[in-house]
C-alpha cells in the first residue's frame, strides 16, 4: 500500500485500522458519516468573525489578529493546513507587529470541526508558538476533542488525496 504522508507519526496499531477502509474505498464515507455537517464560513470576512470569536472567548488577553483569510497558496502536501504570521514592518522609528492567521483554501469545504480544529490551532500560536505540551493543552482547552478532530482531519485529507489524485 501507498504511504500514507498525512498519518505519518500515527503509531502502527492506529493505521491497521484505518488500512480496512482504505482498501475498500470507504474511509471517505466514514468521515463523511461522522462529521458530515459543513460550515457556512465561505469568505476571509466571515473566517475573520468566526476566528475573533474564538478569539474573545479563550484567549482575550492574547494579542490582536491584523488579518485572517483563506489562502490558495498554503502547500497542505507540506502539511500546512493554517498558518501562523508575525509581520514586523518598519513605521517611523518604531517597529510595529501584526498578526495574521492563514487557513487553506481547501477548508472552505470542510466539514465544520475541521475548520474549527484548524483555527484553533493556529490561535494557539497566539500564546504558545512551539508545538510543546503548553501548546497542546490550550488546544484541549479551546477543543476537548482537539486530538481526535486532528486525526480526522489527516483521515479526510487522505480519503481526499486517494479519491482525487492529481
């Protein structure tokens, strides 16, 4: 069988569960069947709201976000799925940093805990920028079922990956 590149680090004991469904073409199904619902966060304005309002009810004292949108450009083959910025630029004498979280493209279509599991994840960063067990926590914090939505998340990608190759 193919690699599987986004269930990679996943202990062997997982992936032979997950082997069954991929040689019978269901793992898209099951997905489906378990987080079917999709979300109605179509443009960056609205992924925007939708971040700052996760925003306001976990992490209030972080920092401001500059800017969220959707972006076409993010690699997921590269395992990036969101993005974290920090941009520094010069104004006057004082060096001034604003945030911006960047979500792929692809997620536009995702069921809605996906996109949820994403944006929380790169809200982390917000407080925590390396991924340690503080980092971890807080997405537990913001997602009880954050580890779970995450593997899911790979699954889908690779139900995608091997129902639409390019």
């Amino acid at each position: 069988m193919e690699t599987l590149r986004y269930l990679a680090g996943y202990p062997p004991h997982l992936l032979q569960q997950v082997r069954p469904l991929l040689t019978e073409g269901r793992l898209g199904e099951s997905i489906s069947r378990r987080h079917g619902e999709r979300h109605e966060v179509r443009t960056d304005r609205a992924l925007e709201d939708y971040t700052n309002a996760l925003k306001a009810r976990y992490l209030r004292s972080a920092p401001p976000l500059h800017r969220v949108t959707f972006d076409s450009q993010l690699q997921v083959m590269r395992q990036a799925l969101g993005e974290h910025a920090r941009v520094s630029r010069v104004q006057g004498g004082r060096l001034k940093a604003k945030r911006e979280i960047r979500v792929a493209a692809l997620f536009r279509d995702a069921p809605a805990a996906f996109l949820r599991m994403i944006v929380v994840h790169e809200l982390a960063h917000l407080k925590e920028p390396a991924h340690d067990k503080a980092f971890y926590a807080l997405c537990t914090h913001m997602e009880a079922d954050y580890h779970q939505l995450e593997f899911d998340t790979r699954l889908w990608l690779t139900a995608r990956e091997l129902e639409c190759p390019r």
